[in-house]
C-alpha cells in the first residue's frame, strides 16, 4: 500500500470513529459511484470488524 492509501486510511478511520454520520455518507456516495468496491462478502467482513471494534473502544 502507498503513503498516499496509508494516510486516506487513517483519515477514514478517525472520520468514521469522530463523525459516523458524515463517514457513512461518505461510503454511501463512495459505493453508488464505484459499486465494484463494495462487494457483498467484503461487507461481512467489515460488519465483523466494526463489532471487534466497538467492543475494544468499550473496553478503553
């Protein structure tokens, strides 16, 4: 992965960890202009994840 998907990675993460409502309207335009992105076993996969995730943040 470059610098540049690196950094576009973290920034997605804070956005989505300190502002929720704008990452989802963020990933809903993200998905309907590059729906090959968004395949639907990738989106259990990421459903998974963010459980794993809440549940570590409820432990810090």
């Amino acid at each position: 992965m470059s610098n540049l998907d690196e950094s576009i990675g973290k920034l997605l993460l804070e956005l989505q960890k300190d502002d929720p409502d704008t990452f989802k309207e963020l990933m809903k335009k993200a998905q309907k202009e590059n729906p090959g992105l968004f395949e639907e076993d990738v989106d259990e996969d990421n459903k998974k994840i963010d459980e794993d995730n809440k549940k570590i943040d409820k432990e810090d």
